[in-house]
C-alpha cells in the first residue's frame, strides 16, 4: 500500500461554469481555469501521481498544452488510473476535502462520489467527499476562490 496527497485551487468569477467532483453544479460563479477547473478531481490526481511518486498533475497534462484547454477534468482522472495500472496498482480508497462557501455542496455529494468511483473503476464505498467553509475567512471565504485537499491510498493489483 502507498498514500499519496494533492491539494488544488482555483480563482472564481461570475459566469463560468462550477464543475467539482465531475459534476456540474449550478452556480453563477465558476473556475478561472485551462481546463474545467474542477478542484477536487484536480487534487485526486495530485494525490494519486504522489501515491506512484509520478510527480504532479501539471507534469502529466500541462496547462501551456492547447490539447488540455477547457478538458473534461474526469478525462484527467481516468488517465491518472490507467498510470496507477500501469504500474500496478489500483485505487484502494480516497478523501477529498472541498472548501467553498457557495453554493452548498451538500446536496450534490453523492452525485460526486458516484461519478469519482465510476472514473477510477472502484466501488462508491472507496470515495470520500466532504464540503467545508472557512468561516468566511481567507480567499474561499470571501468567495474568490476554491480549494480542494485529497488523500488517496493505492494497493498492489
């Protein structure tokens, strides 16, 4: 077994799409960003690579590349399992932490964690979701930004 951890960020603004978890969420703020923006698959592929020590999500599919502008963030993942494969391994189970202060999340969490399992062809059971909000402090809380923490543990296939 082997653990890795990511952690990702993102400006927001007025009329950009919000996609976390590879759901999208209606919001009139969304991700200042290459790609979808989404944080949270953003920082589970962050945390997967450092499971394999296969370095950051930036090194894989980076944001100077046209090929990755505006990409489906679950694309990302699935690609990011096929490496944990390829070296053998598989997803054992991860935790993502999303901060943001709106719109509430928690109605859409189980959508999140449905879509994460499906990408990493594991079980539901395997995905840990959480929301969070920094009390109106710092830059998520004055709704600027979001961030995302991931864990991820991998076993040997």
């Amino acid at each position: 077994m082997r653990i890795g951890f990511g952690y990702d960020v993102h400006a927001l603004a007025e009329g950009l799409p919000l996609v976390l978890g590879g759901v999208r969420l209606d919001s009139p703020i969304g991700c200042v960003a290459h790609s979808d923006g989404d944080v949270a698959i953003h920082a589970l592929c962050d945390a997967l690579l450092g499971a394999i020590a296969a370095g950051d999500i930036g090194a894989h599919f980076p944001d100077t590349d046209p090929a990755y502008k505006g990409i489906d963030s679950t694309l990302l993942l699935r690609r990011t399992v096929e490496l944990l494969h390829e070296r053998g391994y598989k997803v054992g189970n991860v935790d993502i932490t999303i901060a943001l202060e709106r719109p509430k999340l928690r109605p859409h969490i189980d959508s999140m964690r449905a879509r994460l399992a499906e990408c990493m062809a594991t079980e539901v059971d395997n995905v840990s979701v959480k929301a969070t909000t920094t009390e109106k402090l710092g830059f998520t809380g004055r709704s600027e930004g979001v961030a995302a923490y991931a864990v991820a543990l991998i076993e040997s296939i």
